[in-house]
C-alpha cells in the first residue's frame, strides 16, 4: 500500500498490468474497497462524491482511473464497454489484493 493521499488530493501512483500503467489512488486501512469509476468519469469521481471521506475509516480503499479515462491511457485506441468489463478484473489479481471487494456507480 502506498502512503495515504489527503481525502481531497489528485495525488496517486501507478501500477504495471498487462502492459499499461494504471493510474490509482490508494487511501485508508481496513480490507481493501476497489471503487469503480462510471464509462464518463474517473477514480477521482469518488472524491467529490464524499465516498473517500465516508469509507476511508474502515476500508483501504482503491479507486483507479480504467483503460482510456483520466490518468490511464488506452494504448489500443478506444476501448469498448465489454473490454472495459473484462480488462481490469484480469489485471487486478497481480496488483491489489485477491481478497477485495468492488463498489462501482456510473451515471447512465
């Protein structure tokens, strides 16, 4: 785990996965929280939200920026909803912990 971030900051860092760097930010202690960014939106969507700031006290909490959105560039061109679905769960296992759960909001 990378030190915590103040709630409110852009500050991250990033992780290798199947050739792309993924941008995340890795806050909080506790089981970690994978929080998943809408198709629109990025892992900092969470911030304004007030979610860090809510769960940050029990969870350790994960919120990347996917494939083609914020920090994390798309090497492929733009990706589609299905790889989107796919990529990041075949990554995750050799970044964050197997042993983590997912929270996801979208927009649409």
């Amino acid at each position: 785990m990378t030190d915590p971030q103040p709630l409110g900051a852009e500050a991250g860092t990033y992780a290798l996965a199947n050739g792309v760097r993924i941008f995340y930010r890795d806050v909080g202690q506790g089981q970690p929280l994978i929080l998943l960014h809408g198709g629109t939106s990025t892992g900092g969507g969470w911030i304004g939200q007030g979610s860090l700031a809510t769960f940050a006290p029990h969870f350790r909490l994960i919120a990347p920026d996917t494939r083609g959105h914020g920090r994390t560039r798309n090497p492929a061109g733009a990706p589609t909803y299905a790889q989107l679905a796919r990529r990041p769960m075949r990554s995750w296992p050799t970044i964050w912990p197997r042993c983590s759960r997912r929270l996801g909001w979208s927009a649409h």
